[in-house]
C-alpha cells in the first residue's frame, strides 16, 4: 500500500488493534442476527473495552439533569427538573456565555480551570494546586505532542496509549508489570526497559496508570515513591494517568496521587520532578465516555511548556458538554441539597455493583480449568489468564492467527460475547490473556459469565 | 524562551494571535467592571469570532431538544417534549447504545456516515455520495495531518487554519483575495503563489472557503470550474470549505458544492481531481460552536487515505454530542411534523435577522469617513476596510503596535466593543482591516453599530 502525499509518514507506524477486527466481526454478526439467521444468542455484548452505559450501567442522573437543562434552558425556568440541579445549571450557563453552543475558551469554559485546582487541593488534603497548572482536555485520550526522537516508559498490559505516541512523533517503549504478583511494577524493570530505550531513542518520560487497568492494580504508597525515586534519578517526566482514581474494589483499598506523594516527600523530589496527571469524566462514577471532558495538570513545569500547550489546544477547541459533565463531577452534591440522597444512593449501587460483579466473576473462573486470574483492586477491567492448551496454539497458528486472537474470534462467534484480546494491550507471544469490563450491570456480568464459562470449558474440551 | 522537551519544535511555529490579546484585555475590563470601576458602558460586546449564541442568536428548539432528551432520556417517556422530538431522541439513542455516555465509534455513530451520505446526494441534486467516504470529524477545525515539507496554498484574509497547517508540519502559503472587488478570487494569483510555493516546500493543496469568511464572498460557478481546472494542471488537492452554505444573504445569492462543480464537470476533472470538503454543525444556522461536531467528505481519494484517517481519528475518539447536533442539522424536521411550523419560522427569523443586520451595517458604514466595506453575499462575517490617517497609524508604530491591533484595542478599551485586526487572518502591514461577526440579534447589532460609529468619527477626528 503506497503512501498518500495527504497523510504524515508517522500515522503508517500506528499499530492496528485486533479489537478492531472483532468489533467489525460483531457488526457483522449483528447484521445476521437481523435478517433472521438463527443463533444460540439474540443480542452481542461487547465488554472489550470500559463502556459502561452501553453495558448497563446507569449514568449519574444528577449530572445528566444538569446537562440538559444546560442544552435546553427552558428546563431551568420550569419545575421538571429539582431545584439544585435548576440552580446548579443557571450558574454553568453564565459561565459559558449563555449557551452550550458558545465557542469555549482556548482554556476552558472560565470557572473549570478554578474547579479543577479546588478539587485537586480537596482531594490531596491542602497539597497546593494552581489553577495556572491545569489543562483541560478532551478526556483521556488528549497526550501531548513530543518530539520524534523521544520515547515514553509505557507499561505493559496497557491500552493503546502507545498509539497516541506515536502519531505524535515519540516511541512507546514497553516495561512489562509483574503477571504473577498481581501486575506490581519493579523497578528493575524500569531499569532495564529505560536501557533498552537509550539505543533506539532519547527516552523523557516514565508513563504509569494507577489504577491500573486493564490489570486492577493499585499502588502502594512505597511503590510510587519508588518510582518517584527513579524518575528523579534517571531525569524522565512523569506521566500518571490516574482516570480510575474512583473506583477502589479491594477491601481497604486506597487511592493517592502522586501529586500527594510527591508533595510529601519533601525535597530534592517535590521541587524537581515534572509531574504530568490526567483525570476525565469518561471513566469512574460518571463513565460519560462519549462527552469527552478531562484535565491535566503539571507540576514543576516550566512556565514555557504553559503558553505552548495553551498554543496546542487552541487549535482543536474543546467540547464544552465535556466540561460541564467534568465540573458536575468535580463540585458533586452536598449534605442537605435535594438530591443529594439519590446521588449517594446511585454512587453505592455503582459500587456494590462492581464489588459484586467481581466476587461473581472469581467464583465462576474459579471453576474453570486453563484460566486465572491476578487480585483486582481497582479499575474498570479485569485481565484475566488464559492456559491455552498446545493444539489451541498449533491450530491458531496454522490459522496464521494470534493464539488470543483466535480464543476471542471463537468466542463472539459461538457465544455473541465480545472481549480483547491480551495481545492488543502489547503483551508479546507466550502468555496469553482477555480483558473484560466489569463495569455493567449485575444481569449483563451474569450473562458474559455464562457464555464465558460454556465457551471456555467446550474449549478446552475441544482442543485438550 | 528555551524549547521544553516536552513539547514538538512545530508548536513553537505556531504564530499568535493578536486577538488573545485583546480577548485577555477583555477579560481584564470585565473584570474592572464587576468591581465597580466606572465606564462609559455596562459590558463587552465580543464580535471578533462568529459566535452567534453568545450575541444574541438563539439555538434551534428542535435540535436543542432532541439532543436534551437524548442526555437524559427520562423526558422522552413524558409529555415535556413534542411528540416528533420524542420519537427523534428515541432512535438516536438507539443508533448510540443506550446512551450519550457511550463511546462512539472511530467511523462516527452508526448512523452518521448514511446519513451525511444521503444529505449530500440530496443536497447535490443526485451527485452520488459514498459512506465510505466520509469521515466524522470535531468541526471544522479538523485538519488532516501533512507531511513536514508539503505546502497547502491558503487564502487570505482567513481564519486560524494556517496555525493547524503549521503544527501539522505543513506550510499555509498565502494567495490573496482581490479586496477591490468583493474579494473574488484569481487563477493568476494562484499561480504566482504556486510559484513562489515551490521555491520552499512542496505544495500539494489549495485551501478555498466558500462561502467565504470574513469575506463574505460566494463564489460562482465559472469561479469554481477554473480552479478545478487549475487544480488540475496542477496536479493539487483541493480542500474546499463549505461551513457556511446555509448562510446566504445577497439577492439571488446561491450555493453550489465543489462536488456537484466538479462532477457536472465530467472527465478528465471528475475522475482525477482529489476533492475533500468540509462542513459542520457549527456554523450556518445551528451555530452549534461548543457541540463539536463535522463531517469531511473524500472524492477521488485512494482507498488507503481512508484506512489512514480512521486510524488517526480512532487515536482522539469523536464527542457524541455534536454528532447529536449534526444529525438533526442533515435531517431537517419535514412539513406535517408538529415541530415543523417552530423549526421553519427559527430558520426565516436568523434569514431576516442577518439581512436586516447587513443592511443596517452598510447604512452605519456608508455614514462614516475612513471605512469601507465589499458587499457582503454570505457566511458571518463583516470585513471592513479602515483608511487610517498617516498619524494613526505613525502613533501605533510608535507604541510597536500594528495600526490595526492599534485601532481595535482602543476601541475595546473606550467602547466595551471587540473586533478582530485584519493581520490576524494575514493581511500584511499596509491595508488595514477588521473583521467582525455579524450572526447577532438585531438589538446586539445597533449596539455594536453604535459603539463603532461613536468610536470611529472620534478617532478620524483625534488622528487627522
């Protein structure tokens, strides 16, 4: 395939992702369904990647109150909707302008930048934050533009993280979590990807997920200054993305930001490592994916990188329904407001929810030979391991297929579910796994359980 | 200001606007204001960008409705809504998975790309249009992304879209529109900046806007075959963007796409030239700025560029409100739907607004000394021309100023009122310019008149 004069050189080295093709293989599947050719199963269910609404999950009502008495003002002048969120939506629309069909600033609506450093300085217990640090972005997806000699520390099993660098010029270099102690990342791991990395590029940043997701990891507070430790030493950037930051699941389980740890840590490290975090609306309680509202917030960078990213964001513009669901969910409702209850009430039946899919999801794999999985704390997935047996590899090889690969396409194909592949999250050939996401209701884990189950067993039955 | 290593060379590259300067200069007198500090007026008046919901314009009920229910679906199962908005809300959420939380496809919604499809082949008169070729995108702001030593030629006066060229990797060389008849556009100007194009880069496109904005110049069809013929000598892409082909205002004034030109062109041009067009939910009537959401149509493409921009599109994700927006914008409501009669007198009411508020723009020009202005036949823009005196313009060298920088500032400054300098949308140093949105109510537009004449007698008189 030849180049198009159109397209930058950098776009080719994008990989393409397997779940692509399962995803047109369950369009095609839903076409069949349609015209009426028969099937063991009515419908798809695609848990290949966290999107929670379309697996059941409810959205946070309130917010969505909010939004569409903001699209739709004539809901803020009447009493369908409860006082609160009239009230909460009549500040918002002044704030952008009177209308959500106003150009945002370059920086944001006026009021985010302010909301995000408030709720960053809540959260990290007084640490300051200013909102002059904080970027708002499209969600998570949003990375910055690097130079095309650079390279990036970015761990394995990791989402597509390392697509987005490279279209901006730089190299993922891969760093490999610890599958057998519940994805924990060594720093002699980090040691040995940042040698690799300095032949092939100039590497400037350590990329970290806490929560981690796909793996369910959440890091201890020695763990992160471990790291810190490293980065001050090998002179990287640090990048955390830390989008599952609400969605604790092991008892006890806390969340901390690096910024705390940073700030607690005192000097040489708080004054000198450049902290870059993001955080969205798409992931956690709110799980609006389809909004696109994040930030990012720097530390110890210099005032420099500010006006050019300012410059960077300008040219895209940024949605503003985003930026609304964003600032709902970083000012959420308190004591005494009129929904309050029936916020708290849809938090805890999120949470129990997720606490009960999982427990489900143990008990079932428990059960099955050939599969495990690592302790899940946190995160919207889990990554469980498949024990592939040897015929199953032979015959996905001779099928010039990647032996997950082959599981997945078998799996939609007999059961309608769909799930990713190990192999799209960059784990190389040898260890085999699936990622699912947990965050759905109880009714669709149930039935992603079942036909995971069935399929599995007649699997290993079929090629042991 | 030394170059973070952060942040890709060509961001550096991107050049500033002047208007930044006088929205920060806005923002600070607003601010003055809310503390009490005394001005000849109540507040700013921002028409430096078409904005339209921010001065005055209302959004449409309907799209603004359905999009609410789609938010939060509990107002489609009530009698809060008309029936045909109910039933629209009703589908999309369908087409969407449930909710507007939902990821959206890297094609766009399912929906999308037929329905961008069939719009077009409607809208060209049976000009056949191709899913396939069509690409959803953020608006128009949208640029594909070019190789480093590639040229796009770009007219001028326009918009920001030379800054995404730049962080692209692309040069915007300019060719400049004839400000002495109502900025029409030459081949020979074409040529002469090919020429000077390939002195420095490879030029592989040419950019138009037709409509044109700020110009407000509607191309006709004579105008348009020569430059396909031109692109074709020539062997260029043409880019062509049609975002404001709902905003005609000039008697008789109609709009033809590049696409039904070229094709009733025939061969050799309709087989060969390589045509993407642009339009979003942005502009024209819908004016849905902070929604977000395009579409970009390939002609005459190879298969692989198609393949390349999924890949590219898939690594940001599309917001799914403004594809909400443009939805409802491709599938306008048909007589006999009870929304229709509302929907049609919203359409006439911004017709009627933007004629009157042309009209009584050259009535306020056509008194002053020092300004003209081109007829102005459609988009959102006015693009008057100042005569400076030699003394204006001799005091903002002086202060280092560009004298229309200079203009604009002190209008802000004394009047409350801001527009764009011409030299943000590259005119050089020596004709002078401003642009300013003309999308507003007719109550927002006698301000603005107002605020301009007072303004402008009182300067001839102080620089004379």
């Amino acid at each position: 395939m030849s180049q198009h004069r159109l397209v930058n050189p950098l776009v080719r080295n994008i990989r393409a992702l397997k779940r692509g093709a399962l995803v047109r293989q369950a369009v095609r599947i839903e076409e069949e369904i349609k015209q009426g050719m028969k099937k063991p199963y009515n419908e798809v269910i695609d848990v290949s990647r966290d999107n929670p609404h379309a697996t059941g999950m409810k959205p946070m009502s309130f917010s969505r109150q909010v939004i569409a008495s903001c699209i739709y003002p004539e809901l803020i002048d009447s009493d369908k909707m409860p006082l609160d969120v009239r009230e909460r939506a009549k500040t918002l629309l002044e704030c952008i302008g009177g209308s959500v069909g106003c150009y945002s600033d370059t920086i944001g609506i006026p009021i985010m930048r302010d909301s995000v450093s408030d709720f960053l300085t809540r959260r990290d217990e007084g640490v300051p934050s200013a909102s002059g640090n904080i970027f708002i972005t499209h969600g998570s997806d949003h990375v910055p533009t690097l130079m095309q000699d650079s390279g990036v520390l970015t761990p394995v099993p990791s989402q597509d993280f390392g697509n987005a660098l490279v279209a901006s010029g730089a190299t993922a270099v891969p760093y490999y979590l610890d599958g057998q102690q519940g994805w924990r990342l060594h720093t002699e791991e980090l040691q040995r990807a940042l040698r690799s990395a300095r032949e092939v590029c100039d590497p400037i940043a350590l990329y970290v997920i806490n929560p981690g997701d796909p793996t369910g990891h959440v890091q201890s507070r020695e763990s992160m200054e471990e790291i810190i430790r490293f980065v001050y030493e090998e002179k990287l950037l640090l990048f955390a993305n830390e989008d599952h930051q609400d969605i604790l699941i092991g008892e006890g389980c806390m969340f901390i930001s690096y910024k705390k740890v940073l700030a607690e840590m005192g000097s040489p490290f708080s004054d000198a490592v450049e902290l870059a975090s993001i955080h969205s609306a798409s992931k956690g309680f709110m799980g609006e994916g389809g909004l696109h509202g994040g930030y990012l917030e720097l530390v110890n960078f210099d005032p420099s990188v500010q006006i050019e990213f300012d410059r960077l964001i300008s040219l895209l513009g940024l949605p503003i329904i985003g930026q609304l669901a964003l600032e709902v969910m970083l000012n959420p409702l308190q004591p005494g407001e009129p929904s309050y209850e029936q916020y708290q009430e849809e938090i805890q039946h999120i949470r129990e929810t997720l606490v009960h899919n999982v427990t489900r999801a143990f008990e079932v794999l428990d059960s099955l030979p050939g599969i495990s999985c690592e302790p899940i704390n946190g995160g919207a997935s889990m990554f469980p391991r498949l024990h592939l047996p040897h015929i199953a590899i032979h015959q996905a090889k001779e099928e010039e297929k990647l032996p997950d690969f082959f599981y997945c396409s078998r799996l939609l194909e007999q059961t309608g579910l769909c799930v990713c592949p190990g192999s799209d999250l960059g784990l190389p050939e040898g260890t085999y796994h699936i990622r699912l996401c947990i965050m759905t209701s109880v009714d669709t884990m149930e039935e992603v359980l079942r036909r995971l189950g069935k399929f599995h067993k007649q699997f290993m039955k079929d090629f042991s």
